[in-house]
C-alpha cells in the first residue's frame, strides 16, 4: 500500500472518531438540556420528596354529647410505639426492643415483633406501629426507659370512646377505619387510608361535620429519615361538637323498662320532632370497635337471633296490629262509609264467603261504634267496615299518616316499611287481592308492616291535632312538618277514642303509673313464636307534648306488657322520675 492510501485511511479513520466524539457531546449536550432545563422542575421536586417529609395529622373528632350536656361520644389522648424498619432490624435490635417493651407492660415477644414488621413493613423509611393505645402514664414511662430513643419514638393519637355504652349505641353509632371501598366511594373528599369514619347511627350520618379538617407538618429529614427541622406547619382543625335531643336519663330508663325483651322503645316531643329516647334491646357496646374487638365480642354481635346490632327503632319492620285501628277508623269516617252513630254487632266472629275471622273476645263485644270499638279493641268492626270500605280508600288513608314511607330520621338505616295493596301482592306474591286481606290489614295484620319510628310519627300527629313530624335528633335541624290531610273533627274522634282505650279500655293499665295518657294497644301475630305486644300512647291529655311506642318482641300482650312500659315512660318525661311503687300498708293488729 503506498503512502498516500495510507494516510487516505489513516485520516478517515481520523474523521470516523472525530464523528463520533462530536455524537457523543451532542448527546450529553442534549441529554444536560433534557434533564437540566425540560425536566428541572419535576427533579426538584423528586429530590424534595427524597428530603422532606409530609405527615398528615388526624382532626380530634367533635364531641356528641345529650340534651343536658352528658358525653355520649368523646375523644381521649392515646400514644403508638413507632419505629422505622431499617432501625428495628439492625443486628440485636429486634432481641433490645422486646426486651424494652416487656419490662415496661407491653408484651411482644422477638417472633412478635418480627411479625408486626414484616407485616406493615413497605419501605426502610416508613415507620411502623409496634404497640398501639397507650395511656399517657404508660408512654411517660416508656419514654424514661435509657434504651427506648435507640429504635423506637411515639405518635400521640386520638382514640373514640362512648362512655353511655349500650345505652346510645344505636343512636350515637360508631367509628372504625376507612375501607378500601369506601375510600374509592369518597374519593373525591379528605379521606385517606387508615383514617377513621362514622360507620353507623349519628357518628355516620353527620360524619363530615363531626371529622373535621386534618392538619400537615413537612419536616426536612436526614438519609436515615430522621427528624433535621421543621419546614411547616397547618394544625389539625377540630370537628363540629353535636348536641343531641336524646335524654341519657331516659334511655337508661328504657332500657331499665323493657329488660330482656327484643323490641325498642321510641318516645317524641309531638310539637317539635325531637326525639327523646331511641333505645333498641338487645343492645352492644361500641367501643371495642374502636379499640380492638375480640372474636367473642364479633360473634356475639352477629348472633342471628339476637341481633344486637340492629336498631329496630328504624329498622325493625313489624305488623302495627291493633295499633293500626286508628288508621282504619279514620278512613271509614273520612269517606262517609260510617259516621259516629253507625254500630256494627259483634258476635265474636266475622264472616267472609266460607272463611270465619275471630275477634280477640270470643264472646263478642256486642254492639259497637267506632269509639267503643277502638275502646274495646273491637276486631269485627273493623272487619265489617273495612270491607265496605275497600282497600284503596284504606291504603290512601294509611299513607296519609305515613306509612309505607321513611320518616327521614337523620340515622342510617331506616326501612320504610310496607304499604302493600293489589298492585304491590300481584307483583311481590304473583296473587290477586282477596276480600280477606283487607279483613287482615284492617287490623294491622296481613301485609302490612310498620316500623316503631313510623307508628311514633303518626300517634304524634293525632296527638298534635294534625301535623306529622319529622323526626329529629340533633338539635341544631329545625322542626319539620306535613300535614296530615284529616279533618279536625275526625282527629278528636280519634283522641277521644284513644283517652277511651287508656281510661276504661283494654290499655287502661298504663294509665296507672302517674299520669293519664291516650293511647292503643296492640298484639300483633308471629309467625316464629308468641305474639308482639304493642303499645302507642301520648300525655299529658289537656296539652299533649310526648308521644311513646314500644313494641317487645313475644311479649303476648299489649295491654300488660307495653303499655305499663308506655305509661311509666311518660311519667318520667313530664314529670321528671322514675314511678315508684306504692309500698301497701299492713292492717293493723291488736
């Protein structure tokens, strides 16, 4: 090869590199360019993220205390033992912080602890809680201990506690941590992971207010993730405290009351909608939902007889029974089927085509009219003018005082019942209406279902003189009304009919406990065991402010065991304490 090729490739060689020195600056120049100018604001902010820290602070919770400033649901101070995993896992670590934890009262053995991280653990730096709930004599121990600022540092947080327990359980409700589905339902909002919500009764439905707003404090830490200085910080702001129309006297006398019977007991200011008492039986304690529930607890709040977590104030649906007699009597005088004078004869049966249907007296009541009927409790006259009625008029009648239809009691978990009729059986049941369903349903049985709440609502607008109320319970929402749509003349019948009933009537006894109410007994059939006893009555007579339900579950009779209830009840409302007993005196002796 003579020189000249050789230094023609020589020299091409030459240019070759130079070529691809002159790509490679090109490219560090562009890629500089790249992330030095395009991507700058989105590396500083990554690199910030690696130095700061945002710790978002949980609001306290409001406080919901009774009508006379007793605490129903309070929040106290608590502490979590922290410590980051990078930390716990050095070499003689794990063995030093069981050993801190044991001889200070808290005790997690080495496995424990091992579990505890491995099960929270998902970054170095992110801390993990290893004992949780502790007092602040425990953590001001804790912290003394020469060893415990090696791995570990507390967290104070704020725990929910109900001091009324079971009292208020179905009307206070409880908090419990956020699901993953009700974190994506509420998306949109402040919630996070690990906060914790209202899950049932007043802590649910006025959960916004209750929450309050959380707080947030960015902290510069080192490459270790411990604490350099404080960049900023915006405290927690506390939620709304809520005032309760709920008298805690009443509801542990309610719960005195009714004992070990199933049912609820339901009472209402009738001129404004506030309710007084709401008490369910059986009940539960809330707290452990809060602080850690056993398996025994859970297993005895989902036994699927007792029901302890149902509020059958609300959600309870029941056959009125006789109780619903005031409705029927005022759809037969309403539309001119019978007028006062008009008298039904009750032999102590009522027969339709080849079917008998009984009246509760076997003997008969005689010759009836409507207020002796609702007196008497008379089954065959509401029999008799319930079928020249018809069961359209009468299901227009039953709406009117609201039944079929929620009462919009600010509480989760209110059913509306059922109205029932043709339309409702033909489409449910797949059957014609027969002339003996609205021989069952002028009674309040058959298809017909009612809640307590909604039986309270429609007592208490006969009691008012025509107004249904919305019930209420806390007692900043303003009183709420609708007409009933009944004439003022048919109310006094039906307020002369229940004073009937509680004077000289088959509830008479719950006029023998301090004060003189009106009001309707009820016994309604089940199907599962002995009949509901039902009872629905309002005092004082001259001026009416308080309307009481009760219904006990098997309690046989409506008379004898709600309406005692029922009348002890209002004494305790209007006159302010408990009935006693006359104590009898002894004859004396020679």
């Amino acid at each position: 090869m003579s020189d000249r090729e050789i230094r023609y490739s020589i020299d091409r060689r030459i240019r070759f590199l130079q070529f691809i020195v002159l790509l490679t600056v090109s490219l560090l120049v562009m890629s500089l360019f790249f992330f030095q100018v395009i991507k700058a604001n989105e590396y500083v902010r990554l690199a910030s993220q690696n130095r700061l820290r945002i710790i978002r602070m949980a609001p306290p919770r409001g406080t919901i205390t009774d009508s006379k400033g007793a605490p129903l649901a309070v929040n106290v101070r608590t502490f979590s033992v922290n410590g980051y995993p990078v930390d716990l896992q050095k070499e003689g670590n794990i063995k030093l912080v069981s050993s801190i934890l044991i001889r200070n009262g808290i005790p997690i053995d080495e496995e424990e602890l091992k579990k505890l991280i491995e099960k929270q653990y998902s970054a170095p730096y992110r801390a993990i809680t290893v004992a949780s709930n502790l007092t602040f004599a425990q953590a001001a121990e804790l912290i003394t201990d020469k060893d415990f600022s090696e791995a570990l540092f507390l967290t104070p947080v704020w725990k929910r506690t109900y001091p009324a327990g079971n009292f208020t359980a179905h009307v206070v409700g409880y908090v419990a941590e956020i699901t993953k589905e009700e974190l994506e339902a509420k998306k949109d909002s402040m919630y996070r992971g690990g906060d914790m919500i209202g899950k049932n009764g007043i802590e649910a439905w006025y959960d916004e207010d209750l929450q309050g707003l959380p707080g947030e404090e960015v902290i510069e830490v080192d490459a270790r993730g411990r604490k350099l200085r404080d960049i900023s910080y915006r405290p927690p702001r506390r939620g709304s405290d809520t005032v309760l129309t709920i008298d805690l006297a009443a509801q542990r006398y309610a719960a005195e009351l009714i004992g070990n019977f199933r049912g609820a007991v339901v009472a209402m200011d009738v001129n404004d909608g506030s309710v007084k008492c709401l008490y369910s039986s059986p009940s539960y304690d809330p707290n452990p939902f809060t602080w850690g529930i056993s398996n025994k607890e859970w297993a005895a709040l989902t036994d699927h007889k007792e029901r302890p977590m149902m509020n059958r104030a609300i959600s309870g649906a029941y056959p009125p029974a006789s109780t619903f007699k005031i409705i029927t009597a005022t759809s037969v005088l309403e539309n001119k089927v019978v007028n006062t004078g008009t008298t039904v004869r009750c032999p102590g049966y009522f027969e339709l085509g080849d079917r008998r249907f009984r009246c509760w007296q076997r003997a008969g009541h005689g010759s009836e009219n409507v207020l002796k009927a609702l007196r008497d409790s008379c089954d065959v006259y509401f029999y008799q003018t319930a079928t020249w009625l018809g069961i359209d008029r009468l299901i227009k009648t039953a709406a009117k005082y609201g039944v079929g239809e929620k009462t919009g009691i600010d509480l989760i978990g209110e059913i509306s019942g059922i109205i029932a009729g043709p339309q409702w059986k033909k489409e449910r049941i797949k059957e014609n209406w027969y002339g003996g369903d609205t021989v069952n349903y002028s009674i309040g049985q058959g298809y017909v279902l009612m809640t307590p709440i909604q039986l309270l609502r429609a007592y208490a607008a006969i009691a008012n003189g025509g107004k249904l109320p919305r019930p209420r319970i806390n007692s900043k929402t303003p009183p709420e009304f609708e007409k009933l749509d009944v004439s003022p003349e048919i109310i006094k019948i039906m307020q002369e009919g229940l004073l009937e009933v509680a004077s000289t009537g088959t509830g008479r006894r719950a006029s023998s406990f301090g004060v003189q109410i009106a009001g309707k007994t009820g016994t309604a059939q089940n199907a599962h065991g002995e009949d509901h006893a039902w009872f629905a009555g309002y005092a004082p007579i001259d001026k009416p402010r308080y309307a009481v339900v009760v219904i006990a579950e098997a309690g046989k009779g409506g008379g004898a065991v709600a309406g005692p209830i029922v009348g002890k009840m209002l004494n305790f409302l209007i006159n302010g304490n408990k009935y006693v007993e006359p104590v009898p005196v002894k004859p004396k002796t020679e």
